[in-house]
C-alpha cells in the first residue's frame, strides 16, 4: 500500500464516519493541513469517490455534507484490507524483531480471518448510518434486481462477515477457480459459488461497470453492487464439480437447472441495511455480535453445533459430550435460513430449542440462529460451515456422519460417503482455522438408562434408536414417543406443528394428458370428500384456474409453467390451513411438478395421481375438437402431439381408466388416502 493510498483510505474512512464533521475537524482526523485536505478532497470527487451535498446546521446555516458514493465505499472496502495487511506485517516484524518469533498474525495467502482467534471484529460491508441514507437515496435511480430467498441469504452473511473473505457475489476468475479448486483466485480456500444469477432478460440492461440496487422482496434497497462480470456458466461442470453429479435428485442440482437465472453477475457489494427479522430477534447475531459475547463472557474455545433438525435426547448428548471433549463451551448455531425440502419448519424447530435451552447448564451454552442457505453439498459444504463458523468465533466445529447430505441419487444410492465429510474437513481444518469434533451416533443402553456412542456400548446392552423416518411416522399416525428418546417439550410442539395425518391438510394433483378424465375423477372424488365432511376440500380444476386466476397466460412453456405454479402455491397454502385441495392439471413437466410437491410438502402430504390414459383413447374422447386442430397445426405446442409430456416415474398412484368406471376411479383414490391415513374409513 502506497503512502498515496494510505491517505486516501484515511480520508475516505474519516468521510464515512463523520460526512458533516467541518473541514478542520476532517483534517486533525486525517493528519493533514487544510490546503492538502482541500486538495484530496477535490481530487477524489473527480474520481467520482465523493459527492458533495448540504446539511442544515443547528445554527440553520447550510453547511457542507460529504458522502461516499458507490464507487468510493467499494474502494474504501478493498483499502481496508490492504491498510490492514501492511499493520499487520509490520507488527508481525516488531514482534519478531523483540521476541525472536513471528506473532501468528500476518496476513499469508490463504489465511481467511485477519486474526485467528475469536475476540478480534472481522471487517463487514456495511458502510455507516449517514452514508447508508445517503446512497440509498442514490440508489432510487439504478437499475435494481429483486432478491431470491436464497440470494437474500447469501447477501446477508456477505454484509455482516459471515462470508469472509468475499466483497461482493464472485466474478468470473473466482467463480471458475471455486469450482475447480475449492479458491478463490488468489489462493484463499472457500469452497461454494456464491453467485448472483439473474435471468437473461434483466442481464440485457446491466452492463459491465455499473452499479446495480439489491433490493428484498418488498422492494426495500439492502445493498448496492457494482457489476464487474458478466457471464453464463457451465452448470453441468458446476454441478459435477460442487455436487459430485449433475443429478436432478440433488436439491441444488435441481434448483441450479430449474430455479436459478441462467446468467450469473459478479461485482463487489456495498452494504446499505441488513435484512429484517420479524422472528427471534434476540436470537439473531452477526458474527461481530457474537465475537463480542464471546469477549465479554470471557469464552476463548467455542464448540459449534449446526442442524437443521428437531434436537432430541441423543443430540444433547452428544453435544455435551463434544464440548466436555474439546473443553469448551457450546454455541447451539441452527439454520434458519433455506433447508432441504420437507425439513421442519424453522419456527417450529426453534421453539424446540429453546425448550431445550433449559438442560444445558446457561453458564457454557448459548444459542443462535444462523440465516444461511444450505446447498446440501456433502463435504465442501462442512468445510464451508467450517469457514463461516471461524467468522463467527467459533474454534471448534461438530462434523457429522453425512454432514449436509442430500439423501438419495436418482440410482437409489446416497450422494455422499458417510465420512466424506469429515475426511475433507480435517484435511482443511488448520487452514479453515476450526478444528473438527467427530459426530458421534449415540444410542439409548436400556440396562443403562442413558446413552452411549454406538461403538461403546457395553456388552450384551439392549440398544434402543428410534429413527428419523420412525419418528415422522409415529408423529404422523399420533403414535407415543418415549421420553427416553425425546423431551416431553419438543414432542409437544413437534405434534402442534404436525397433527395426526387425518387431521393435517394434503393436496391430491392429477396429472395427465388432455381428455384423459383427470377432471372428471377429481369432481367425483371432492363430492366423496366433501360427503365425508370433517375438513374444506377445494377444486383446482385446469380450465377454472386458468378462468380465473391465470387468464392473461397463454400456453407458451414458460406460461404454462407459471400457471401450474399458481396452482401449486393455492395448493401450498389451502394444505397449511388444514384444507384438502384438488388439483387437474394436464402439468407436463416433470421439473415443475417436483416444483409444487416441494412447496405442498412443507406443509401437509402430496399426492401425485398419473391419469395414465393412452393418447389414442384420449384423442377418441376428444369432446372439444382439440386434438384434431392439433394434428391440422391449429393449435400449436399441444401437450402429447407437439409437445412432450413428461411421464411421472414414480407417482403415489397410477390410474388406469380405459374400461374403468369413473366412481370406481375415484374410489381407488379414496382407499388410497385411507391406507395413508389421511382419511379415516
């Protein structure tokens, strides 16, 4: 770092502190006389670093009022760490210089945090209050993008640290290197794309070296990022690399192809606020807020715990174990943020933590949530945990059987060894800076009447697991839970969330070509259902829907896939509220179905019902002369003629209705959803 940059850091850190300060204030701050502050000024608003503006004074006089503009926070973030390299290395060779050894604390190529214990801050990207009004203001102008989920996530843990060493979504030179090597360009490990994917569309209005405003959801400007590349990548080789396969059983293989914007841009980012959370404030912590916990509690070993499951007896234990083992104290760190499809939902899982809370002794355990988006990536995704577990304080970090496994191939076999995990963390753990505690499985002895690590169990001890498909089970069909696997607490507010499945809400989904009785079968069976009483049933009949809630759709692809996606999310929610919806749709693709199964099964069963009628027997049915406009080339993109139609592999049920009468179709259906125990006989 030349003098000439040191100066200009200076400046631009004492403007961002204090834009209304006078300008002798400024210039006692900076170390510099008025006439060279005048001129560093003048010089960094050519350079498009500054903006100028007025404040009103408490003596009503207009005064002068600086502000960074986009360019120079994004400036002052990469000056920081270069002032920061070069303090460190000099106080590195004082130290040397006085004891004979180096201090631990240069910056090296692939070092992640600027000090490798857990008191010290890590810089964020945030930019102060008084500059944050100030370019938000600036920011109504730009081009602005709307925020995934996901994306929202990531930007989070990108602002407050969590993501360190990233500035920004990574460009091109990172994004390659990630993939291929688990670096970044210049050597840093950190093993996950973090990427802004954005459809083509809106790449068409973003050029290379403008800023861009990141807005959430419901418009509000979180994060300005200034757009340094531009591309489209590879996702067949992201996903091999990252994932281990291109298979579309994998949930972020799945949402890579399916989901994500088939461009990505990369770019710095500048922090402007941090999202809100209406939900379990007090339980949210940046990893600079949780560092100074630990500094004021006096904690200098940190065990953390990831999971994004229920905790029950087993899991306590273990931890307890985990931390007694590493003599430290435990940091309960879940994930809040996205999870694998079908995981319980975070409100509920916290609840049950924080009736766990009361077991562990207050003095060494604390709890917080972490908003992250997982990838379920197996390995590289527990080196990452690692990494951003480092950035919160955390010295030691519970590597599980399986970490972040994904669950089964497309070939029925698991994505990932059971200890594939754990040998790539510990071949990473001194760089990651975390050192590993093996997961142990731990059973329940009943001589005993406590747990032991499986492979500890005294001889001829009866073993008593129960498990996770066994508890969802017992949930489900409102069968008991011993207290010996679980806490009466949790059990409690598992069954609150999770009623017995005749009383939860499901979504029955007829798929199937045009003319194939799918409509037909499912006004049979909602009378049956409605005959039955006991909870709203609901029809989301294809022709109604597209009547009344998607009649500007045509019938391109990319339309009829929003149209499905209505149906999926009314689905979503009349299955929350406890109801019973219906859906006929022909829904030819594969992709969008599993699409609408993902968000129904968050809250309540999914049903897939392939209406498995031969084209021929569905074109001699043809009441609305549809399929003959389609064979004259009428009708254009009609499912099974000119258009694919995606056979369902493995649906809950395939209906054969050729010869078969309409009430004994519907009827099959019905004993169907009582052998599921969705509906009491």
């Amino acid at each position: 770092m030349t003098d000439a940059e040191e100066g200009l850091f200076r400046l631009l850190r004492q403007l961002d502190l204090a834009p209304f300060a006078s300008q002798r204030e400024t210039a006692a701050a900076v170390g510099v006389s008025l006439g060279r502050l005048n001129a560093q000024i003048k010089q960094a608003i050519a350079d498009g670093h500054v903006s100028l503006g007025e404040q009103s004074g408490a003596d009503r006089r207009s005064r002068v009022a600086y502000g960074l503009t986009h360019k120079g926070a994004a400036l002052k973030a990469r000056l920081t760490d270069r002032f920061l390299a070069r303090k460190f290395a000099e106080y590195d060779a004082l130290h040397a210089e006085l004891t004979g050894q180096a201090s631990g604390y240069a910056f090296t190529l692939n070092r992640i945090s600027t000090m490798q214990n857990n008191l010290s801050p890590i810089p964020e990207l945030y930019v102060s209050p008084d500059s944050a009004q100030r370019l938000k203001a600036e920011a109504g102008d730009l081009v602005s993008h709307d925020l995934t989920s996901r994306q929202i996530c990531d930007l989070e843990l990108l602002m407050n640290g969590g993501f360190y060493p990233l500035k920004g979504f990574l460009p091109e030179a990172d994004y390659d290197s990630v993939v291929s090597d688990m670096r970044l360009s210049d050597g840093k490990l950190w093993p996950m794309p973090i990427t802004l994917d954005v459809s083509e569309k809106f790449a068409e209005t973003v050029e290379v070296g403008t800023d861009i405003a990141l807005r959430d959801q419901e418009g509000v400007i979180l994060a300005t990022m200034t757009v340094t590349d531009k591309w489209v990548p590879n996702k067949q080789l992201e996903a091999e690399k990252v994932f281990g396969a291109d298979d579309s059983a994998h949930p972020a293989v799945n949402y890579l192809h399916n989901t994500a914007g088939a461009v990505y841009l990369g770019g710095p980012v500048t922090g402007i606020q941090q999202p809100v959370h209406y939900d379990f404030r007090s339980r949210r912590d940046t990893p600079n807020e949780l560092r100074a916990l630990f500094r004021k509690l006096g904690w200098r070993k940190v065990v953390a715990f990831q999971t994004r499951n229920p905790l029950h007896r087993a899991h306590q234990e273990l931890t307890f174990r985990a931390a007694r083992e590493a003599q430290a104290n435990l940091l309960i760190h879940p994930v809040v943020g996205m999870t694998k499809p079908g995981d319980v939902d975070h409100f509920t899982r916290v609840r049950c933590y924080e009736a766990v809370l009361d077991q562990y002794p207050a003095s060494t355990t604390s709890m917080s949530l972490l908003n992250l988006a997982m990838r379920m990536a197996g390995p590289r995704e527990a080196v990452w945990h690692g990494l951003i577990r480092a950035n919160h304080g955390c010295t030691h970090f519970i590597v599980g059987r399986d970490h972040a496994g994904p669950g089964k191939n497309s070939a029925g076999k698991d994505f990932y060894g059971p200890y594939d995990a754990q040998d790539l963390f510990k071949k990473y753990q001194d760089e990651i800076g975390v050192e590993m505690v093996d997961f142990k499985h731990m059973v329940y002895v009943q001589e005993k009447a406590q747990y032991f690590p499986a492979d500890e169990v005294p001889e001829g001890g009866t073993v008593l697991d129960i498990s996770g498909t066994e508890l969802r089970r017992r949930l489900a069909e409102g069968l008991e839970i011993p207290e010996w696997f679980s806490f009466p607490q949790v059990v409690s507010e598992l069954r609150r969330t999770r009623p017995a499945r005749n009383k939860q809400g499901f979504t029955v989904f007829f798929t199937g070509f045009s003319g194939s009785g799918k409509s037909t079968i499912a006004n049979a069976l909602m009378v049956k259902l409605m005959e039955m009483g006991g909870r709203p049933v609901t029809l989301l009949d294809g022709d109604i829907v597209r009547k009344n809630l998607s009649s500007e759709l045509g019938f391109s692809k990319e339309h009829r896939d929003l149209n499905i996606r209505r149906i999926g999310y009314v689905a979503s929610e009349i299955t929350k509220n406890g109801g019973i919806a219906i859906c006929a749709p022909i829904a030819p693709y594969a992709t969008t179905r599993r699409a609408v199964r993902e968000d129904v099964e968050q809250f309540g069963a999914f049903i897939e019902i392939h209406v498995a009628t031969s084209i021929a027997e569905c074109e001699r049915r043809d009441r609305k002369g549809l399929y003959k406009l389609a064979r004259e080339g009428k009708i254009k993109e009609f499912t099974g003629i000119s258009d694919p139609y995606d056979v369902p592999e493995s649906p809950e049920m395939r209906l054969e209705t050729e010869a078969t009468e309409v009430d004994n179709c519907a009827h099959q259906v019905i004993l169907k959803l009582e052998s599921m125990g969705l509906i009491t006989a």
